[in-house]
C-alpha cells in the first residue's frame, strides 16, 4: 500500500525504533483496524510485530487523503489482550 508519512511520525518512527518495514507490514495487512472515537478522518491500524516482543503497533492515519496519510505510529501497551 502507498501512503505518506508526516514529520511526527518520522520522528516518532525514529525515537521509538520502529522499523519502516513493521510500519508498511501493518498498513499492508492489519490485524484488525478501528474508526478513531472523535475524529472521523483518522483510522487506527494495529499489528503484532514478533520482532519486537511480539508487542503490537498502532498506526494512525488519515483514511480520507489519497494516498493514506500517517500521522503516528507507536507501541500500544493497552492493545496486547484486545488484538
């Protein structure tokens, strides 16, 4: 999937040492997806990354820009007994 990246999530991608390739996995295939509660342009994605403690991303993106565009992305500590 084609998608763009803000400069937070750049940065955020960097700080937190997420892979690009966990990043384009999640987008590509998500494990499950959710609508944002208040805002109904953004989407969350998650996926478990074995890599990384098997622990799951979220990545947030703007579902109405053509391509998606991301806004974050980061390592959900609520979201390991819900996916």
């Amino acid at each position: 999937m084609e998608f763009t990246l803000s400069k937070h999530a750049e940065d955020t991608m960097r700080e937190r040492e997420i892979d690009f390739a966990w990043l384009a996995a999640t987008m590509d295939a998500p494990e499950t997806t959710e609508q944002h509660p208040d805002d109904p342009t953004l989407m969350y994605a998650f996926r478990r990354i074995p890599e990384f403690g098997n622990r799951v991303l979220r990545v947030v993106y703007n579902q109405t820009k053509t391509p998606p565009h991301i806004v974050t992305a980061y390592f959900d500590r609520t979201a390991g007994g819900k996916r």
